[in-house]
C-alpha cells in the first residue's frame, strides 16, 4: 500500500522559518512528481510548489522567493523549506504524489502567529 506522510508542522512566529517533510513509499518515490499544496481555513486547497521526478520545480507567486522544494531519491523524502514566514501561511500543508495516480498524504498543522 503506498503511503505519503508529512511531518514538521508546527507553530513559528512571523519571520521565522520551518522545514516540511514528507516520505513517500519507495516502490513510487522516485517515479512521482512530488508537490506540496495547503488550505487555510475557509479557503480552498491550492498548489504552494512542485518538483517533478525529471528535477524541475514550480512555485506559487505567493511563496516565490521564500520556500523552496526539494528530494531526495535515496531517503524518498521531499522537503519544503519555508523561510520568512507570514501569517498568511497559515495553514494545514499537504503533500501529494502523482504518478499518474494520486496519492495524499493527511496533511500537518503549520500556524504562523506572534
């Protein structure tokens, strides 16, 4: 059974910074495009950065400059680094792995508050 799990989560003041993992199962890690997406409360779920298998990444203009995505093929693990954080990043960060089947992880709490 595949399995996308997150961790790293947690409560950081304005300014400061947070490192995201996600694990994914070997038998798809390193045939997926990797992505991370979040959901604050009220909003929809939208796409915060993306690195594919071949090595490419793509960011939401939102975070341009501040997060950055990354893997690493020998753990099967992607990492989102989050610096300069805002409260607007609030939110629950989920994972995602596509391998032209879709799997989610269950997503882990990040709040940004003072």
């Amino acid at each position: 059974q595949v399995q996308v799990v997150e961790s790293g989560g947690g409560l950081v003041q304005p300014g400061g910074s947070l490192t995201l993992s996600c694990a994914a199962s070997g038998s798809i890690f390193r045939f997926a495009d990797m992505g991370w997406y979040r959901q604050a409360p009220g909003k929809e779920r939208e796409l915060v950065a993306v690195n594919t298998r071949g090595g490419s990444t793509n960011y939401a203009d939102s975070v341009k400059g501040r997060f950055t995505i990354s893997r690493d093929n020998a753990k099967n693990t992607v990492y989102l680094q989050m610096n300069s954080l805002k409260p607007e990043d609030t939110a629950v960060y989920y994972c995602k792995a596509f391998t032209g089947i879709t799997y989610w992880g269950k997503g882990t709490l990040v709040t940004v508050s003072s």
